[in-house]
C-alpha cells in the first residue's frame, strides 16, 4: 500500500466497510447456529477491519494539507491488531455513543475500552487457537460463552452503524451516489 490517490483511498475505504458488514453477517449466521467461538472470532475482525477506516481517513487529510505520508509507516499501522482496535475506539466513541455531559459514561467507555484491547486480543486467540495451561487443554469451543458472543456480534453491529453513519458524512463517494438517486 502506498502512493494511493485520495480517490483510491475513499474507494478503500468502502471495500473495508463492504468487507466488516460482510463479517458481522457472517459471525450473526455463526451465532444463530451456536457456533460461538467462530462467531466471536468473526465478530472480532469486524473491530479491527472497521479500525483501518479512521487510519485511512487520517492519511486523507494529510494529503489534502499537503502534508508527506509515509506510507511504510501507514502499512504497519494498517497490520498492527492494537492499533486497529484503538482506531475503532475511538470512531465508535465519536460516532456510536450519545455525549453525557453529567456523568461522562462516553469518556468512562472509551477508557475502559482501550484499557481491555490486550486482553480482548487474548480472548479472540482463546476462540481461534487450541492451547494448554496447567496440563489442560483448551478448545476454542469451550472459550467463549454464548452470552460472551451474543454481545459482541451485537456490539460489531453497533459500530457498523455507526460507521454507515460517519461514511455517508464524509465519503464523497458515498455523497455522489446519494445525490444521483
């Protein structure tokens, strides 16, 4: 990745969200038949696919300033898991939650949010990959509880709207389309 036009970066960003609604459909046909782990692990991705899109949105701007993008650096913020859920935080924080200006539960969400983004990392692994702790084995499928995912394919839901809310407001793509109709 590197050297892409503005226009070429919108388009990214539309085959990424294309790409996390196709996830979320996916991890919620998981979930209705009790395939829970493989079904959080789905949901999971949704996170981190939807947090490549404020990374690319960023690299927008720079180059609408005029500013130099370093492009290596972009391509190892694009792969880097931690990185990508932040992103994805902070997005959902701007555009899926209500401002409580009296009790400040946004602000109390994001912090716990990044706060838990390794050990949310560490569950997504338990639904991936069979391991051994203390001479026992631990089977993806018996990770992750159905409540466990239920509210996470819920919650990768939540931050799709909230990204087909953002999008319609800043692609111009997404705008063009909407005025041709």
């Amino acid at each position: 990745m590197e050297n892409l036009t503005i226009k070429e970066l919108h388009s990214l960003r539309i085959a990424i969200f294309d790409n996390e609604e196709n996830l979320q459909k996916e991890a919620k046909l998981l979930l209705d038949n009790e395939m829970f782990s493989r079904a959080y692990l789905l949901a999971y991705f949704c996170f981190e696919e939807l947090g490549k899109i404020p990374i690319i949105v960023g690299v927008i701007a720079k180059i609408e300033l005029g500013e130099t993008v370093d492009w290596k650096k972009l391509k190892k913020r694009f792969y880097n898991h931690t990185k990508k859920i932040t992103s994805q935080n902070y997005h959902y924080y701007m555009f899926g939650l209500e401002t409580d200006l009296q009790s400040n539960s946004d602000v109390k969400w994001l912090k716990k949010a990044n706060i838990s983004v390794g050990s949310s990392f560490e569950k997504k692994n338990l639904a991936t990959y069979v391991d051994a702790k203390n001479k026992e084995f631990l089977l993806p499928s018996e990770q992750i509880t159905k409540d466990e995912c239920q509210e996470l394919v819920k919650f990768a839901f939540e931050c799709l709207r909230a990204h087909w809310h953002s999008e319609t407001l800043t692609n111009p793509i997404l705008s063009e389309l909407a005025n041709k109709t």
